[in-house]
C-alpha cells in the first residue's frame, strides 16, 4: 500500500477512487479546486426557481453495475429509483402518437416480436439489424454501420445512441455505440432499467460520498487547486497549490481525476480528447399532474428527455451545441410548449432556468475516441482517472466510476 494517496478532484472518478482506496487503509487525501464537491454530477440552490436542483438531468441504467456498486458501498443504493420493469414511454409531437417501449427481462428478446412492446411502426427484422452493432471496427462512426434512418433510428435508436453519446449518433464512434449496447440492450430490460436520483444527485452520490469517506478517516481538501505537478526522474516528485506545496515520498501516489483540460494543463504531453459536446437542460418549477411519468422521451420536438421531479419538470437536450446562442427566453418558451403538449399541462411558461453546459463531455467521435489515455502515465506513481480516460465507455457516470476504481486499483499496486 503506497504510504499517502493523493486524489485531485472530487468528480465521481476521484470520489470512486476514494472509496475504493478506503476500503484497504492507509492514508488518502483528496483535492478539490472548487468549494463543491462532484464536478459535473452535482446539485445547487438556483436562485431563479427558488429550489435546488441538479447541474443536469442524470439518467443511470440498472445495467450501469459500477454506479450502482458504488452507491452501495456508500450505502445510497436506495437514492436511485426507477421502474420494476424496463419501460420507456414516448410521444411523437408531430404525429400525436403515444406508445411505451417494453424491453422484456432476459437475453432472449422477445420484446421485439411483440407489436405492443417495440416501436410502432417497425417490424422485427428492423431489430436484427441492431446485431450489426455489436462487432464493430474501431474507426467506424455510427452512421457506418446503421442507415440511421427510418422508424426504428428515428423513434429509439437515435435518441437512445443520443443521449448515451452525447453526439449526433451519425458522427459517434461506433465501438461506443456497440459497449453501450452490450450492456444495456443486449442484456434485456434487467439492464436498462431507467434509474434516476429522485432526490437529486447530490443526495445520491455526493453527500454520502463524502460523509463514508469522513468515517474513514480520508481527508478531502476543498478550493484546493492544484496548480503545478513536478516530476522527477520516472515518478512525480511534488504537488503545488499555489499556497502549499506537498513532497511526495517514495511510495506516496497520485490519482488526476480532473477534467481534460486541467490533466492537459498539468501533464506534460498528455493526450486528451479536444472536441466537446453540449448538453442543455431546462427545469420548469411546476407540480406535475399523477398520470405524468418520471420519464418520457419525446420526438420530433427540441425537448429530447422530460424527467418529473417533486415540484418540477426537467428536461434534457443532449449534443446541444446548436442551442448555445439562442436567447434564453426563447428557448424556454419552446420547449415548455413541447412539455404542455407532451404532458397535457395547460398552464403559461412556470418560473424557469436553463442551464448549457458547453463541455458537458468530450466529443464522442473515434478521432477523440482514439486521443483517450489509459489509468497508467509515463511516471509510476502517477495514475489517470476521468469519463474522459480510455474506459471504452462515451463520458457516463459508470465511465467515470469505472475510470476511478481502475486508477484506485493501480494505486495500490504502486506501493
Ligand atoms: C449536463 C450533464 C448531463 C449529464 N447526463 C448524464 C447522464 O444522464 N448519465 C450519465 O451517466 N452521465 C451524464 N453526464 C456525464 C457525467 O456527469 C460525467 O461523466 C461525470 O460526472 C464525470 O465525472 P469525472 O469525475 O470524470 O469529472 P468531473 O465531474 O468533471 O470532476 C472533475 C473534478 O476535478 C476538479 N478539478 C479540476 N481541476 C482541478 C485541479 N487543478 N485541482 C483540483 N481539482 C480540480 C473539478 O472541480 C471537478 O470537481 C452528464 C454531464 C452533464 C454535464
């Protein structure tokens, strides 16, 4: 066991790191820049709709097993709350159509020779088709592979591949697309039940988080930023913060579980994705009626995903970079027109924000796919963690949780 592991950044990558360093003693410190813990997986007090809410909407499958692990391990697996079954309801503004997708438990899936349960207006053979997914060259884009057109792209496998790649699917990496697929669709409903921090997220990961790792005697350093990272011969030799600098003594480890751009900033030579994707999220505080459910996906509309709260709708719109410069007003009033006709809500635009993360994640094409570098550096006692590092997973809080567990892993070697 390294003498002290020193974690820098506080996003799920570095708190899964944390955990899984505790669990094996020793002496662990983690940095955080800012004054709030969870990076991009985090919730605040929003002034404008006077209620706390998340940085953005975080939709987490049954199939995502390291989330879920590490929920448990921080005793907040209960925090996570969806659907017995693996039900999807939808509607199509433009056509009026309503129908909810039904993905049947087990490898076998009959799910799609059943008219009620799939799409309508597709045919079983449109299904088989997917299968082209699974064996995927790395180079590939999704639109390689899949006509993305049709019922079937249209209506699921493009919102899905969608949301779950952060990029328009025609342009993402196809080895992408085909891991999210071995491990949700593939394995039927018992993986992709839809699970969401109902009482937000930092309910769920953040505060537990920190609370078991206090209990575990780990210290977690807030506004402390790391400034500079010094090496010396094959190891690094000394973290500066700018106020305090630490030595690091043989032994001691280093887990930079921080953005893209900070690893760039403080790793000489770093290979790291450059592109980015958006994501916009609106949240309109209103009390949605009993028959809305937790979550719907919409088609032909701007609004992509709408999530019901206690007090309020929120939605989400993934690959959002053509929404950056639209005015704000604008933009919530269309998409609370899209949400009164997805959920029969006849009331004027609530009290709203908007929220557009411009690098919500890194641009999930190969090119970026293929700059991803492994948990291991160049120096031995320098290890990498992140949704951005080469976890074979687009930017997810199970790409990260398993980025975390790995570094975490790596660590402990180390000593
Ligand atoms: C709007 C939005 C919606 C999303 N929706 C989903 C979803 O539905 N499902 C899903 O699975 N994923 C979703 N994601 C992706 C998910 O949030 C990320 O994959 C995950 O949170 C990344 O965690 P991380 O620890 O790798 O990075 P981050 O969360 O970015 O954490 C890095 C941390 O490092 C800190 N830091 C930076 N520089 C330094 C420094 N020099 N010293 C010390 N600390 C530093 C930062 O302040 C930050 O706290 C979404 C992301 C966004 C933005």
């Amino acid at each position: 066991m390294a003498r002290t592991v020193h974690i820098i950044g506080a996003g799920l990558a570095g708190l899964a790191a944390a955990v899984k360093l505790a669990r094996n003693g020793g002496k662990i410190v983690v940095h955080e820049a800012t004054a709030y813990p969870g990076g991009r997986c985090r919730s605040y007090f929003d002034r404008a709709i006077g209620m706390t809410i998340d940085n953005g909407n975080h939709l987490v499958l049954s199939g995502n097993h390291a989330v879920r692990e590490f929920a448990k391990s921080i005793g907040s697996d209960n925090a996570l709350v969806g659907p017995a079954t693996a039900d999807f309801p939808f509607a199509d503004l433009k056509s009026g159509e309503r129908w909810t997708l039904r993905i049947s438990d087990g490898l076998l899936p009959w799910w799609i020779f059943n008219n009620s349960r799939r799409v309508p207006g597709t045919s079983t053979l449109d299904y088989l088709g997917v299968a082209r997914l699974l064996r995927v060259a790395d180079n590939a884009t999704v639109g390689d592979v899949l006509s993305c057109s049709g019922t079937l792209y249209e209506r699921l496998l493009g919102p899905v591949l969608l949301a779950a790649l952060n990029i328009d699917p025609k342009e993402g990496a196809a080895t992408l697309a085909s891991a999210v697929m071995r491990e949700t669709l593939a394995l039927g409903g018992s993986a992709c039940r839809p699970l969401i921090a109902r009482d937000g997220l930092s309910h769920a990961f953040i505060e537990p988080a920190l609370k078991h790792l206090k209990g575990q005697g780990v210290e977690v350093r807030l506004e402390h930023e790391l400034r500079t990272l010094r090496f010396d011969g094959g190891r690094a030799s000394q973290l500066d913060f700018g106020t305090d600098t630490v030595d690091l003594a043989p032994g001691d480890a280093v887990i930079l579980a921080v953005p893209t751009h900070a690893a760039a900033a403080l790793v000489p030579g770093l290979s790291v994705p450059q592109g980015y994707r958006a994501i916009a999220n609106a949240h309109f505080k209103i009390d949605a009626p009993p028959h809305v459910p937790p979550m719907q996906g919409l088609i032909n509309a701007t609004t992509e995903w709408i999530f019901a709260f206690e007090g309020r709708l929120s939605v989400t719109i993934s690959a959002a970079d053509r929404l950056m410069n639209v005015p704000r007003e604008e933009l919530a009033e269309t998409i609370w027109s899209e949400v009164a006709q997805a959920t029969g809500i006849a009331a004027p635009l609530p009290p709203w924000q908007i929220v557009r993360e411009r690098r919500a994640t890194f641009a999930a094409t190969p090119a970026e796919n293929a700059k991803r570098p492994g948990a291991r550096t160049q120096w031995e006692n320098l290890f990498l963690a992140g949704d951005w590092t080469a976890t074979g997973l687009p930017a997810t809080l199970e790409g990260a949780t398993r980025s975390g567990n790995r570094a975490a892993e790596l660590a402990m070697g180390a000593a």
